[in-house]
C-alpha cells in the first residue's frame, strides 16, 4: 500500500512540505510572524516558555526534523540562554536546510524581517520544485488523540480510530498514542498489549509517572469530572478504557519518552507506539509530531476549530450534532455508529482511506481555514527532581 | 426500535444509543450491528449511559469494553439502569467535586 510523499535527505518521507520559521523565544515571534506572512507554504511558531526554557531544545529540533518540513529558520533575539547555534547543529544532522536570523546581531529589527523574508523565499521556491512520490505505508507514522470529549467518544469516534490503527499497523505502518493520564484505570490493558516485558515494564512506568505527577499531595487534579458522570461515564476504568480504545488492538512495540531533556523519535520499525509527555491538545500534538508522526487523527465529541503547523489533523465526531453543526471543522462522520446505521469496523475503514487521502495531499478541514496552531509543553525540571524522575522518566 | 451498543462480546452491560424508557424493548447491537439480544428496560436512562444485559450480583464484576469497569455495589437485574447508584471503581472513588456538576 502506498502513498504520495516528499523525501527527505534522511531518508524519511513527509506529507507536507512546509518551510518552518521558528522564533527561539517569544519575544522575537513578531519578528518571525513578520517573515512569512503572505508566503503560503511557511509557517512560523514559538515556544511560550521564555528565553531560559532549555527543556523546550528536543521538541523543537524534534519539530523541525519532522519529516513534513522541507526546512528551517531559527530566529533568535540574540541573548537568550536557550542557544540558537546547537539547535541549528542538530537540526542539520538530518540534512535539511537551516539557517539563523539574529535579530540583535543583524541590529535591526526591520533588516532581520527583510533577511528572514528573503531566506523564506528561497526555500519555499526549491520546496515547490520537489514532486511527490508513491512510497510505501511503511514511511507513514500517525498519532491518534481526542479531546472535547464526551459521551460518544469512547463508543464511536475512539474505537473506529483503534480499528484504523489496527488497519496502519497490519499495512506496516507506525501509530503513535500519548496521554498517559488518561490511561491511569486502564493501565493493566495496555501492559497486556506489550511485545516484552520490558515494554510492559515500560507502559506501566508511562502510566504510574504521570500519576505521580498529578496526584501530588495538596495540589492533586479529579481525574473526572462531573460531566463526565452525567454524559454517562461511571468510573475512571470506564472513562480509561475508552480513551485508550484509539489504540487499537495490536502488540505495543514500544514507550517513546519526553521528558526535560529528551525527546524520543518514532523508530523505522512499524507498529504501535506510546509516548509520554502531556495529554493537552495542542502541546500532546507537538510532542507526537516532535516524534515524528505526519498525520494527527483527533476524536472529538464536541468539536474543534484548530490545525497543527506541523502535521494536518483529520478530525472526527461521533457525535451527530457536531457533525450536523460543525461541518466545516469536521473531517469524519463517526456519528452513524450512534445512530446504529454503520458498523465501527466500516468507519475505522473510512478513517484510514481518509488518513492515507491526506498523506497524499488531501487538504484537512483545519487546513482550509488557515489554521496552524502550536504549543511546547514544558516539564518542569524541579518537580521532575522532587518526585524522583530527575532527567525524566526514571527506568 | 431503540438501539443500545456492547463494545466487545464479554460485555455485561450496554451503552444506551438513544434515551430510554420502562417498558422499552431495545435491541442490543454488536460493534458490527448485529443485534445480539434484547433487553425489557425498567429504568429511565440517557443517551450514553448503561443498561445491565444480565443479572449482577453484588460484588461482581461490570464489563464494559471486555474488561472490568468496576463492581456492583448492589444486586443489579437485567434491564436496571448501571450507574454511580450501582457501581463502584476499584481503582479511583468518585469525589464530591467530580459529582459536582451533575
């Protein structure tokens, strides 16, 4: 099975092919703003974690060597503690092109927009040029998400997207899920699934980690809330396992982590994959793209207006208002599952066609309006030490 | 007539695809849509909430999903409406706050 891509110098294979401004800090995102704006093709993105915010440097190299980037412009203020020069290094090791605008070394704010624009320019003209491939569904890898949950997220929207994960991992593909939060009351499910048991190990430190960061003592967050109850949701196991539904049914080959100092890669081998990090929406899409994942497939029972600089994200309702309302957000109906008129196994075949649509070139709903949200989580390094997880998820 | 959904086949208790009533009939479909059986409804329930499929002593295990959700806390009889009044998590007790917009 294949599927029309962009190849890059490293051997992987994009969906997209877009040149990607990144301002170091957020003071100089105006600046980066400044540089493609009217450049269709580019996008510019910050992290909001100011100048220090060393543990930001994986997830932003991380995006950067995503696959659906043709390249890169960092533009740093000039006298952050959060160096441009390394992260420029280790995006070149992929050999795609990457280049730095200093803004306080160029010395004026207008001549570095003029530069930045000039360099945008460029790379989006030999991005233009590039012509997709057919490769195979091996060179795919897609992260599944939800949010705006409600009560049929986790009897359509969720198990029709675990049945297109089972369909990518049977076609040699990778699936990544994130979240760990939200597999705490389902953890013993997901150890089932491991390929070892070292990686069952593994899953069952992804999940208790994040307990630990949640349940602090006098500052712990209600892992349900009343919402949940009155959608239907009895307990947290209920709530769990139908969050988790979206990873499908396969062996989970493996557990990706981000933590303050390192931002794992998605692995050529294909197969389904966790990863820790964050389950907020937009900041969990960056770390799955980080990781290396071209699609993101979002279930949705309310809805959601956003995109992903990084990777297109199809969206799909089971809810039928939603669809009914918010077409033009909505990129799968999963609501005829509510309605008892198709089976899951039929729209997780409709997810997939519709995946492998996109990866060819296939324009998403969030797309079309122009949308191309980003967010950096940032795990702070002195709660890390406290609980113990110094560096991150200790082994 | 009035659908409910099982997500696996182990499963105890369905998920109401409509809003229901005492006396209903409602067919129990399969993720597939094959209608597995059919349930008397003796309790009002929403949209997205449960119906038990058979009778569940108390302390034994609610499966949704093929796996365990929780115990009942009562006897629950095929047809009763399966819910926080019936039901309790081993793993997280709810609290007032999570109650709270309900």
């Amino acid at each position: 099975m294949e599927f029309m891509g962009y190849e890059r110098p490293d051997g992987k294979v994009g969906v997209r092919n877009t040149v990607l401004v990144i301002a170091v800090c957020d003071c100089g995102e105006p600046a980066a703003q400044q540089m493609v704006k009217g450049i269709e093709g580019a996008v510019a993105v910050t992290q909001y974690h100011g100048c220090i915010a060393i543990e930001t440097v994986p997830t932003l190299v991380g995006v950067a060597v995503n696959p659906n980037i043709y390249g890169t412009v960092l533009v740093p203020m000039g006298c952050e503690g959060l160096r441009a020069q390394p992260i420029a290094d280790a995006i070149a090791e992929s050999g795609k092109p990457v280049e730095i605008v200093d803004i306080q070394a160029i010395g004026s704010t207008r001549g570095a927009i003029a530069k930045g624009r000039d360099i945008v320019q460029r790379m989006v003209s030999k991005a233009a040029k590039q012509q997709r491939k057919p490769f195979d569904i091996g060179k795919l890898a897609v992260a599944v998400k939800c949010g705006g949950s409600d009560t049929t997220s986790g009897i359509a929207a969720n198990p029709a997207i675990g049945i297109m994960s089972d369909m990518m991992v049977d076609a040699g593909a990778r699936v990544v899920m994130i979240e760990p939060i939200e597999a705490i009351g389902a953890e013993e499910e997901l150890a089932n699934r491991a390929v070892n048991d070292k990686v069952r190990e593994d899953i069952l430190h992804w999940v208790g980690d994040e307990e630990k960061r949640w349940t602090v003592p006098g500052a712990g967050v209600d892992f349900m809330c009343g919402g949940n109850v009155k959608g239907g949701l009895t307990t947290l196991e209920e709530k769990s396992l139908g969050a988790v539904h979206k990873s499908g049914h396969r062996p989970i080959s493996g557990v990706l982590q981000a933590t303050t100092d390192r931002v794992d890669r998605l692995p050529e081998q294909g197969g389904f994959y966790l990863m820790g990090g964050i389950h907020i929406e937009l900041q969990a899409m960056t770390y799955q793209a980080a990781a290396g994942a071209n699609i993101i497939v979002f279930a949705t029972g309310r809805g959601g207006s956003f995109g992903h600089a990084i990777a297109p994200i199809v969206k799909v309702t089971g809810h039928p208002e939603t669809w009914a309302r918010m077409g033009e957000d909505m990129d799968v109906n999963a609501s005829t599952i509510m309605e008892g008129t198709e089976s899951i196994e039929s729209v997780g075949k409709r997810i997939f066609d519709e995946v492998l649509a996109v990866a060819s070139g296939k324009i998403t709903k969030g797309e079309e309006l122009g949308f191309y949200n980003f967010n950096v989580w940032r795990h702070d390094p002195r709660l890390e030490v406290l609980l113990g997880m110094e560096g991150g998820d200790k082994k | 007539m009035k659908k409910a959904i099982t997500m696996d086949s182990r499963d105890n208790v369905a998920t109401a695809l409509t809003g229901l009533q005492p006396g209903d009939e409602v067919e129990v479909i399969s993720t597939a849509r094959e209608v597995t059986q059919t349930v008397k409804v003796n309790d009002p329930l929403p949209l997205g909430h449960k119906i038990a499929l058979a009778d569940i002593r108390s302390g034994a295990d609610v499966v949704k999903y093929g796996a365990k959700i929780g115990r009942a806390s009562k006897d629950i009889c095929t047809g009763d409406y399966v819910h926080i009044h019936n039901v309790t998590s081993d793993r997280m007790p709810l609290t007032e706050n999570m109650l709270g917009h309900s």
